[in-house]
C-alpha cells in the first residue's frame, strides 16, 4: 500500500510515521505543513507527482488550537473546513481512497445528549458543536461529503475524542509533566469522555482500511471517565514509579472553575460499536491503553517538561 501523510509533524502523524517505519511491504511519504500546504490544492499535482500515485492519503492535518480558534476563525475554517474537500476531489481524480479525521467537538456534549446516549455518540446522532473549532471540523465532514467520494469509495471520515499519545503536548503529557514538579493541580471533573490514543488510532484505522469500509466510522477506546479520572491515573503511575512530586494532590473541579475562550462539550463519549462491527475487534478500555503510554519512558523525560 502506498501512503500519503499530510499533517506529519503532529502527534497522530507521527504515530503514523513510526509505524511505517517498520513495515516493509508498505510505502509513506510524508509531509508537514511547510512541505505540504493543505489549504493550496494548486500544489498539490506539482508536489505528489515526484513519486508514485497514492493508494491511500491520510491527512491528519488540522488547526486544532481550540481556544485560539474562536478568534481565529478564518484559519481555522480554511484548514479544517475547505481543506479536507480540497483533499477529497484530489482523491476522487486520482482514484486514491481517503483517510481523513475528526472529532467528538462536532457534537454539543449537552446533558441531555449523554441522557440519550449514555454509551457514546453513534455516527448517525445529530451535530450541533459548541465552539469555532467544533463549527470548522463538521464543515470539514461536509466538504469531504458533499464530494461523494465516502459513497463511491472505501474512504474513511474517522471522529476521535480527547487523542493523546507520548509525543508532544497533550493532556497525558501534560499531566505526567505537573505530575512530576507540581504539589497541587486542579483537573475538571463534569466533563466525561473516553481518550483515543494514537497507536491505537492507527490500527484501528488500518483495520478499517483492511475490511475495505467506508464512511463515517468513530474510534477510540473503551469505557468512560472524566478528565479528572484520566489525570488520577497518570497520578497513580508517576507514584508508582517515584517521580511524583512528595505533596502531589488532585483537586476534582467543575468546569465552571476552569473558564476557557472556547465552550468544551460535557459530554465527549463516542460509540465505536459500529467500529467492532465492520472489523470484528474490540477497542481497549482507555486505562489499558493510558498504561501502556505511559510505559514509553519518554513521556517521563525532561523533553516533555
């Protein structure tokens, strides 16, 4: 299978890079932003026709700054909203099936929305996103829709809630880090979901890919917490391992303690029972996963700090 990876440089992208490089009957070619700017489709016959036609193009590419969004909208919007239709006429012209990501933030995360869908968001529940990020990604599915290609091909528009990996900043980094220098941190503790993580992503995706699915499919891990719950386990670790600060203490706190720019989504669970239905593999729950993050030693180290 011949690969093409936009968004490279994030956390996603290169978990996608580390799994090539360990294939041998599979080709990646790779590109950051500044190699490949998805928001200029004119540049993109000149710059991927230096090697062979794809079989597939992955983009992860994405504005993902969430507060920084709701005053950056135009940004946003170009990235996340016109770029992933860009990329799926490309695709449909190419004949090169479509791997593209998105996220739970297209969804309102209401009260209710959790009454009515305790064990996760099917794909088919209704959007409604909070913020500017949230607005620019559901626009993103709809340009990617309205191109026909989830419908003509097996392409994939993938949801992943709260991603998280050993590489770069993210809540599980993040938490390791305070983990390690801080005596006290507040964590929101009404804000329930569940957090995908990246090498997971990954094989779930090629999973999808392997059974030829198409469409919108939502991925992740199994189970539910808060972010609190997510932060008391990396807690735990850090302890285990004795590089928890001696005075380290989680304060549960309600999103009302914790304003931000961007309205977050109290509810942020996707179901992935359609996932196990089209592949016949069940996700992990979330605490197996964050375990086996966090044995990378490099989430420990003073890079991360």
């Amino acid at each position: 299978m011949k690969i093409v990876l936009t968004g490279a440089g994030g956390q996603l992208g290169q978990q996608w890079q580390m799994w090539a490089d360990s294939q041998t009957d599979h080709t990646l070619w790779a590109y950051n932003s500044a190699e490949l700017d998805i928001t200029n489709p004119e540049s993109f016959d000149s710059i991927l026709g230096a090697h062979e036609a794809p079989d597939v193009w992955i983009n992860c590419a994405a504005y993902t700054h969430v507060d920084q969004a709701e005053s950056q909208k135009d940004v946003a919007m170009r990235v996340n909203g016109e770029a992933p239709g860009a990329i799926a006429r490309w695709c449909l012209q190419h004949h090169c099936r479509l791997v593209h990501y998105s996220t739970d933030y297209v969804f309102s995360g209401s009260q209710k929305d959790q009454s009515d869908h305790p064990e996760g968001y099917t794909e088919d529940a209704m959007t409604h996103p909070l913020n500017a990020y949230g607005e620019s990604k559901l626009a993103g599915e709809h340009a990617i829709a309205s191109t026909g290609i989830l419908d003509t091909s097996n392409s994939l528009l993938l949801r992943v809630a709260w991603l998280c990996s050993p590489h770069g900043r993210n809540f599980v980094t993040t938490m390791a880090r305070l983990a390690t220098q801080h005596p006290e941190v507040r964590v929101v503790d009404d804000q329930t979901g569940a957090p995908a993580f990246c090498d997971d992503v990954v094989t779930q995706t090629l999973a999808l890919l392997h059974a030829q699915a198409s469409g919108i499919v939502h991925i992740g891990s199994a189970g539910q917490g808060t972010w609190a719950d997510v932060a008391d386990a990396v807690f735990d670790q850090a302890r285990t391992r004795g590089v928890a600060h001696p005075e380290l203490t989680l304060h549960r706190i309600p999103t009302s303690e914790y304003p931000t720019p961007a309205a977050r989504p109290y509810f942020s669970k996707l179901s992935t029972e359609k996932f196990t239905t089209l592949t016949g593999l069940y996700p992990p729950d979330w605490r197996d996963s964050l375990n086996r993050c966090l044995a990378d030693p490099t989430i420990w180290s003073s890079k991360n700090s």
